[in-house]
C-alpha cells in the first residue's frame, strides 16, 4: 500500500514532476486525513494518495505547507490562544515565577530578548510560554484538549510517509518520555521603532530542530521562509485562517537523507505601523521523537551515523542560545536579504587596476563566468571593488542636491527638450515630477531627474550660475562611470566567449552629440501625506531599461524591486560600496536572448520613516552611439539589424506622458 511512498525514501531512482511554484508555500487540503475521519486508514483511497504526493512534494522542496481542512476546531485554537493570552496579560513579577529553567525542565516562560534564535542579531523580541511532557495546572485543561490533537495530526502526516518508519519514534507524546513540545509565542506591541536595536527583528533567521512542526498563527503576519534551494530569498507566509502551517525540521531531513528539507525561516516586525502596534501571536507544536528514538536513515545509508533524538535535541537545544556563527553566517549567506541577485567582486578589473590582468588569466575569466551567470538568469548584479571612490560619489550626490534644492521656477529654466517623434535628440535637463511614465498603466512617476548625454551640446545652458562647478563635477564623474562601464561590457564579451571588444567598439562617441551614453540623477521627492498618492501611483514604474547595460548607485532609503525568472519580485536592498549593474533590452536582443534585461520598479516605502525623506540615485544608461548597427553577436539572424539610434528612439516616444500627439 506504500510501495510508491517507500521506494522514494529507500531509493534514488525516481523524479517528482513537480505542480507548484516550487519558490512558494502550497496550500494542500487535508480532508482526507482530517481529524474528523475517525479511521482513515482503513483503506487507502486514491485521496489519500494524492495528499501524500502533495505533502511530498512539498516538503522535498520548500519544506513548507499549509493544511486546510485538518480538523482541528476552530473553537479549540481559540480557546488555548485565550487561556495563553491570559497569562501573557499578566505582570512581569508573576511571569518570573514560571520562567523556565534551560538545564532541567522544558516547561515554562521565557522573557523577551532570552532567545536569540540567530546570534548575529540581538535576543528575539518576543516571549514564550513551552509546555512539554508535565502540564501547569492553569493549562492543563485547555492544553491537554488540545494539544493529543495536534499529535494526532502530526502522526497522521508520518503516517502518510510510513507508519513502520516513523510512528514507532512517537510512541510517548505527550508524556514525560517523548519529545514534543508545545509552544505559545508572545509577540508584544511595539509602540516606538526607535527604541528597537539595529539589527533586531522578532524572531532571528533559523531552522527548527526535530521531526516537523505545526503552526498556527494570528492575522498580524511577518513570518517568512527562505527558499534555500533555488535562490535563498524569503517568501511571506501569508496568514491564511482555517490552515496549519507545517514545515520539516533539521532531524527529519537527517532522518531522510536529505529528501526533505528544513528551511529557514524568521518573524520580521512589520513596517506598516498599524500591524506593529498590536502584538503578535503564534502556537507551535515541536513534533521531535522521544528521546530514546535511535534514528538512522531512512534509506539504509550512511550518509548520516546514527544517533537518539534525545542527544541531538540536547546538542540543538543549548545551541540556540550559543548557536555557532559559522553556520549562522551560511544560512544567512544563503537566505540573503538581496534574494537572487548575486554579488560579484569586480577586483580583477577595478578601476584602480591602471593595467589589467591578461583576458586569459583565472581572474578575468572567473569574473567574466560569474557575470555571465548572473546577467543569463536574473540579469542584475551587484559589483564591489569596482574603483569609484565613494567620496567621488559623494560629491556628486551633493552637487545634484544642490540643484534639486533650487526652486521650481529656476529648475524650469533647464528643463529637458520636449521629445516629439522630430526631436529625440537632446537628453540634456531637468523633468519634472510625473514627466516620464514608465509603466503605461500607472500614472506619472513620482521623482525627478537631470539627465546628461553630451558635455559637448552648444545649445544647453548649464545652471553653473546656482550650482558652481556643476558641470566640471558631473563631466568628471560621467568620465569615471562611462571607464567601468567599458569594462564591465568587455568582461560581458568574454563571459560570452566573444572578441573583448566585441561591445565597446561601438561606443566611441560617449558623451558628445553623437553618443548616446546618458547619466541620470534620480530625485524621488519625500512625502509626507500618502493619501494625496494617486490610485496606482509609485515612485517608478514596472518596466525594462532600453540599450545595453545601466550602472547604479543608489542611497540607503531603498524600494527598488527586481522582478525574478519565477515573476516574484524582490528587492535590490541598497548595499554600501557597490554597484548594482543590469542587463537593457537592446543587449537581450544583441546577444540574441543570452542575456536577460529584466523588469524592475521602485515602490513607495510602507515605513513612514522611510517614504518622508528623499529617495536619490545616480544611473549611467549605457546604450552605443547612434549609427552603430546592432546585429545578433551569434551570427544568427533571430533579430534584424537594427541602429542604436533607431532602437532608442522607438523606445522614448513610448516612455514620455505628453507624446501622443
């Protein structure tokens, strides 16, 4: 009756097709093993099947799911989340005198801040309340309701595994022998973000210890799970009223030899106020093996020795106060908050580098493989040690403000050539807030910029009379931005396997009337009043950029969003000392689809400490002067020829509110 469920945990010759977005948490309904089916086990209908493959499926990717329909009453929960609040509405010297001791019991209360579940942050900001083998008396009624349930589901989900190989470890739940544990989580309100610690969130990055747990949470959210298999970057999961929630611990992934996954996962406080200033609640039922439970693995190999839960829960245990760095610094790494976008150390090219390493050598190639990779899947990538000293950005940055801080009327008086399909030539200027509409469904963007493209335009006037030495600062650093562009286009061509000049001989003409390599300074205005935002409104709409590659710097204010190959987007979290560095749709088309120009936005912040102050960046748009032909660089003719001018051109009079005329 199980043959299909044991040949997958006994063997390594089968292949899930897999039904999900495996980057997402599924939602598997559970009726066919509800606690309301007094046997189900009776007689194994197709249903049941079906749910173990869902669970599978699940678990060996993600390793979470959501249950719904598993049984557990609703007025049940709310019974046990009542009696649990009543002791948590309680004061602090009555709490102290439950507080659990870490060396002898599992049963009691612990204060905020005494679990630091990461040690690379500060102590959790939350209490809890655990009750194991022996019940407080205040709990025992609703506790001991509720909580054989919980076990019942939990066994029904091994079950479906294989009764043989995993029930016999939980024969003792629930009493002084066994290993499960149930816990209350006390999130408390959080009245000023300003009082919580740098780094402080209400439940650090882990993995739970055992064999699986359930959860039930309230509707406040923050929990989110990291997909460590694919990109690493947190999904929420979402509330959703009526499911369990349930994922794989570190000893059943040891169990099965790594069929299932155990998975990080943390508890953010929210940025929107109204969430934060209520506490949070959450009930979790560890499901660890008794004690006593020799566990080996499933499949008969040894990739793992064997060993009791007891000592691997007692190892696990006292780690979680004293966890070691080096593997919270891998799970971290892995669950990184920049998701898929990859980090690469631009050193072998560096624009402090006044003579480069030979296209052949190790350095060059294994930097040119790595942004191949990069700009082949997601199509950005942050550089660092890229050479641009940050006090030359910083000057930039001040020079830009200067003239941001001018008032309307005097930033009109360098405002950009209106673009007709007759004028597209003159990228020189100011635009106002609204003035450019990345996404055609979206009203106008909410920012500003000044956009420079040729040093050599006799007809701009250059507002040096309000801002001294305007010119001279920006020349210099369009100078240094357009260096390493060229360098990163030729670690492009030999990651292509091309000609190093391949790209950069067709941009020759940078910074005159006849390139076309623009330089655009971002100014997002603060705002103080959200509700004068129009329906849809952001501060730069979901699109893709037009030419070869864009080069950016972005202050630490953040909201700019990557849309991922699985269509989630994610953020680009602003990282001190790099350069964020995406693909443009005229490359895509030039490298015939190789390299991939990606969908990206700019959300307005939830946190008010974050959309009331100015959003700025600095963004060198890198597309070939105007006559250069663009042809398929495979040879192939997937694409037709086509000039950069004339890609360009199509392209703005898409972009612009007013060119409909």
């Amino acid at each position: 009756m199980y043959s299909r469920v044991e040949k997958r945990l006994g063997t390594k010759a089968w292949n899930i097709s897999l039904k999900m977005a495996t980057d997402e948490i599924p939602v598997v309904d559970f009726s066919a093993l509800s606690l309301e089916n007094k046997d189900p086990f009776s007689k194994i209908s197709k249903g049941i099947e079906e749910l173990a493959d869902q669970v599978y499926q699940a678990f060996s990717t993600i390793g979470f799911v959501y249950l719904k329909n598993h049984g557990i009453p609703q007025e049940v929960i709310d019974s046990v989340f009542k009696t649990f609040d009543r002791f948590f509405e309680l004061n602090q010297d009555v709490k102290e005198k439950y507080t659990k001791d870490k060396g002898t019991s599992s049963n009691g209360w612990d204060a905020l801040e005494r679990e630091s579940t990461n040690p690379e942050r500060p102590g959790d900001l939350k209490e809890s309340f655990d009750v194991g083998a022996v019940y407080d008396e205040n709990f025992s009624a609703v506790s001991n309701g509720y909580k054989p349930k919980n076990g019942n589901i939990s066994t029904t989900c091994f079950r479906n595994k294989e009764p043989s190989k995993f029930a016999y470890a939980f024969e003792n739940m629930g009493t002084s022998s066994g290993g499960t544990q149930l816990r209350y989580n006390y999130y408390p309100m959080i009245a000023d973000i300003r009082k919580v610690k740098p780094g402080q969130i209400r439940c650090g990055e882990h993995t739970d210890y055992g064999g699986i747990t359930l959860l039930i949470q309230d509707d406040v959210g923050g929990l989110e799970v990291s997909n460590i298999k694919y990109d690493g970057r947190f999904v929420p999961a979402t509330p959703m009223k009526g499911t369990v929630l349930v994922n794989i611990g570190d000893l059943m992934q040891r169990w099965t030899s790594d069929t299932l996954k155990s998975t990080v996962h943390r508890v953010l406080i929210p940025e929107v106020e109204i969430k934060r200033r209520v506490p949070r609640r959450s009930l979790v039922f560890f499901v660890d093996p008794d004690p006593s439970s020799l566990i080996s693995c499933l499949d008969g190999s040894s990739k793992y020795p064997p060993i009791t839960a007891g000592e691997w829960i007692k190892g696990k245990l006292s780690a979680t106060y004293t966890r070691p760095r080096a593997t919270l610094k891998r799970l971290i790494k892995m669950a990184a908050a920049t998701g898929a976008i990859p980090i690469v150390d631009f050193s072998a090219m560096s624009l402090q580098n006044a003579n480069l390493p030979d296209n052949n050598s190790q350095a060059i190639k294994t930097l040119a493989d790595q942004l191949y990779r990069a700009f082949s899947t997601i199509g950005f990538v942050y550089l660092k040690n890229h050479g641009i000293p940050q006090e030359e950005l910083d000057a930039v940055f001040e020079t830009y403000d200067k003239f941001f801080n001018l008032s309307l009327e005097v930033k009109a008086k360098y405002r950009k050539k209106k673009i007709t399909s007759q004028n597209v030539s003159s990228q020189n200027g100011w635009d106002a807030v609204e003035a450019e509409r990345t996404n055609l469904d979206r009203p106008g963007d909410l920012k500003e910029s000044f956009d420079l493209e040729s040093f050599d335009d006799g007809t701009f006037n250059w507002p040096s009379a309000e801002v001294p030495q305007f010119k001279s600062t920006l020349h210099s650093f369009y100078k240094s931005m357009s260096d390493l562009a060229l360098r990163i286009l030729t670690a492009m061509a030999i990651g292509l396997q091309l000609e190093s000049n391949t790209f950069t001989k067709f941009f020759n003409k940078m910074g005159t009337t006849e390139g076309a390599v623009q330089m655009r300074y971002n100014a997002y205005p603060k705002i103080s009043d959200l509700s004068k935002v129009k329906p849809g409104q952001i501060r730069c709409g979901e699109h893709t950029d037009y030419g070869a590659i864009s080069v950016l710097f972005q202050d630490d204010i953040g909201g700019l969003e990557v849309q991922n190959v699985d269509g989630q987007f994610i953020p680009a979290t602003p990282m001190k000392g790099t350069v964020v560095v995406n693909i443009a749709d005229l490359m895509q088309r030039w490298t015939a689809d190789k390299l991939k120009s990606t969908v990206h936005r700019v959300l307005i912040p939830e946190a008010e400490q974050k959309h009331s102050v100015p959003r700025r960046s600095l963004v060198l748009f890198v597309d070939p002067d105007h006559d250069a032909l663009i042809e398929c660089v495979d040879g192939s003719n997937k694409y037709p020829p086509i000039t950069s001018g004339e890609w360009k051109k199509r392209r703005l009079l898409e972009t612009y509110t007013d060119l409909k005329k």
